[in-house]
C-alpha cells in the first residue's frame, strides 16, 4: 500500500477522481528497478501492471542474427505497461533495459482489469493511453518506410523538445549515440555523421552525452526541405 504522504505523479492517470486515487494507493507498491533489477519482463507482466514515477526504461525487439534493435519506445515518468497484457491477458514478447534507475508503482493486473470494467473514467484515460501508443507506433513506422535517417533524426531532436515541456522529462539526456541510433532504426556510425552536420550546420549541441538544439526553427525549415 502507498502511503498518502508519497508525492506519487500518477502521469496520465492524475486527472483521475478521488475515489481511484485512494484505489491506486490502496493496491500499488513502490518498487525500485535499475539494471540488475528489472521487473518489465514477460513473465513479470502477467501479472503486474506498472506506471513509471521516475527513470527510464526501453522496450525494444532484437534480432539476435543481426545483433540489430530497434527500439519501440521509452517508458519515462507517467507511462505504464503492459497495457497489452492488460487486456489480452497474453505474453507480449519484448525486451527491456533499465536505462535510468527509477520507481514505479506495481499493481496486481487483475485489479487493473477490474478497474477498467467498473470505472468508465478509468477505461477512458486507459484507452485515451493506447491511443497515444499506437500513433506513436504508426508514426515509428512511417518514419523507417518513408522518411531518412537524418530527417528521423530531426523529428526525434523536436519530439524531444515536445516532451520535454509536456512532461518534463528529457529523454535523449544521457543517451548514448548507440541507444540514439536505435531509436531510429540506424547504426551509431550514421547517427556520429548526423551529429556532426547538423553541429556545423549550427542547429546542435552534443556535450556530456546532452544533445540540444540551438535553432528550432531552423529544423523544421530543413524537413520542410526534404
């Protein structure tokens, strides 16, 4: 049980009613993960359901001839997972990797899942949820089909920036040229030889593992160009 006194940001679900946060701090548990404890494995979700507090974790496919990934997406402060498992009640396949040390709040699923039938408020925000994933999904596919990899590079570079001032949480910070490359469906060596043209071009800063844009503007100008 989650004491009341926590400041738990329940993310999506913060514009909750009253009655289903005294639900969450009922039945949650804060848990700590890093790499050596990692709890967002198949198994795992079966039975737990998760939002993220704080921290960075990837959920991404390998294929392990290759030894190539491709990440799927980032789950930072608010998201939750699994929500296929949620409601399918299946295994759902994907690797993971604590990239930033954190806390989240586990739920026994059942629960969820009795809260998605009984509490229509619930039901939306989760089905408001899973819609935000699967356009952040059908936007990732769109990009490795149609567009390349500098241009994906930019998109990322202003999806950062969104994100950064709706949830406060720079995801790219830290963020190795590798993990970055994975992102976006490319090798490191590519992502080096983006950085340094959009570095001489003046729109970028890469120091201690940050990248940030000096000219916004200047970066839609260029997809608009290509």
């Amino acid at each position: 049980m989650i004491s009341s006194s926590n400041n738990i940001n329940f993310g999506i679900l913060e514009a909750t009613q009253p009655y289903l946060k005294d639900e969450f701090s009922k039945h949650g548990t804060l848990i700590n993960f890093d790499k050596d404890n990692n709890p967002f494995y198949a198994d795992n979700t079966l039975n737990y359901f998760y939002i993220i507090t704080s921290g960075k974790v990837k959920i991404y496919e390998i294929n392990f001839e290759t030894n190539r990934e491709q990440t799927l997406y980032i789950l930072i402060r608010g998201d939750m997972f699994d929500v296929i498992t949620l409601l399918d009640k299946e295994e759902h396949n994907l690797a993971s990797d604590v990239l930033e040390n954190g806390v989240a709040i586990q739920f026994p699923i059942d629960k969820v899942r009795e809260w998605v039938d009984k509490f229509p408020d619930f039901r939306q925000l989760i089905f408001k949820y899973i819609t935000m994933q699967m356009r952040n999904m059908e936007e990732l596919a769109i990009d490795l089909s149609l567009h390349d990899t500098k241009d994906r590079l930019l998109k990322l570079l202003l999806k950062n920036i969104e994100m950064i001032d709706k949830r406060g949480v720079d995801i790219l910070n830290k963020l190795s040229h590798t993990e970055i490359a994975n992102l976006i469906g490319t090798v490191r060596h590519i992502i080096d030889r983006h950085i340094k043209e959009l570095k001489q071009e003046g729109v970028l800063e890469d120091k201690r593992r940050a990248l940030s844009l000096k000219n916004a503007q200047k970066v839609l100008e260029m997809l608009k160009s290509y």
